[in-house]
C-alpha cells in the first residue's frame, strides 16, 4: 500500500474533489473542491488548489476554454445582495 500525508492511498481518494453542487447556498468561507486541477476560481471564489467562497451566496458553475483550448469548469457564486435585489 502507498501512504500519502500519513493516510493511505486507498482512503485518500476520497477527500478530493467537488464539495457543493450547482445550486446550492453557502457561507463565506465554505471549501467548493479539494485538489483539482479540473476547477477555476471565478467570481467570489478564491484559491487555486483548494477553491473556497469569498462570500455567501449561491454556487453556479459556467464552462470555457483556457489558454490550451481545453474546457475547464469555472465555480461562481451569485452574492445573497444579488438575489435580493433581483425579486
């Protein structure tokens, strides 16, 4: 068995990845994803591994392509003012 950070490889597959859904609220300081290099900080989102809500609102992901021209995913979070202000 492999030992990574003093947890076995096996288990630690399981702490990466997409933490929230589309849809769903958050609190300011919420972990969105885990290690991964499939995911970009958008807007209200800070990090560059470990992406975490810069404020609390709704999460929303978009698609684009990056500078290689492969599509990466984009987490955003639509701020509570927002949503206030919009009904």
């Amino acid at each position: 068995m492999v030992r990574v950070g003093g947890l076995t490889h096996k288990y630690y597959k399981e702490t990466r990845g997409v933490k929230v859904s589309g849809g769903q609220k958050v609190t300011a300081g919420t972990v969105l994803t885990r290690e991964g290099h499939r995911w970009k900080p958008g807007l209200n989102v800070v990090g560059k591994m470990h992406l975490t809500a810069k404020c609390d609102g709704e999460v929303y992901f978009t698609r684009k392509k990056n500078s290689f021209k492969k599509v990466v995913t984009v987490i955003n979070i639509r701020p509570v003012e927002a949503n206030k202000e919009a009904k």
